[in-house]
C-alpha cells in the first residue's frame, strides 16, 4: 500500500493550479519510505506552526490518501525552507 499525495497551488495570477501528483505505490521502496517521511515530517511541522500573514503569498493544498482515509495539508509559502516546502518539490520532481 501507499500513499497518494495531490498538491494544489492558489493565488497569484493562476488562480486554483494542480502541481504535482505522485502514487508512492508506484516507487521503488527508499523513495516510497522517504517520500512518505516527508509527508509525517510536514504534517507534523504543521501541527505546530503559525501561518504567515501576506495577501500576495502563494497557499498549497496537499491532499494525503492513505489506508481508505484522505487528509489535507493546508500551507502559505512564505519563503522559508522547511519540510513542507522539501515535500513539495520532492512530489513535483517524481510528476
């Protein structure tokens, strides 16, 4: 089994732009484990972090199905690095 994960762009001039979409099923199994990793490490730099404040700042949706359960990660780009953002464009390189 694995993970499905859709990330989805708003704002700016595009409006609502999905951007990646990866079935981790479908990798070998070091990057099923880390991309997987990558999906707890956001989720949990989420739980505890504030959102930034900025009309012009890009907001991504990443959406998690796994086990018959689907979840929405909810993030506004505000420049800094971190384990959403590494996601991110870990899923965008593997579309």
């Amino acid at each position: 089994m694995g993970m499905g994960i859709v990330v989805r762009r708003t704002g700016g001039y595009a409006g609502t732009e999905s951007v990646a979409r990866v079935d981790t099923s479908r990798l070998d199994a070091a990057e099923r484990r880390r991309i997987e990793q990558l999906v707890r490490d956001a989720a949990a730099a989420l739980a505890r972090a504030q959102e930034p404040i900025g009309a012009d700042l890009m907001k991504y949706e990443i959406t998690v199905q796994e086990n018959g359960s689907t979840r929405t990660l909810a993030w506004t780009d505000d420049g800094s690095p971190g384990p959403v953002k590494q996601l991110i464009e870990e899923v965008q390189k593997l579309t």
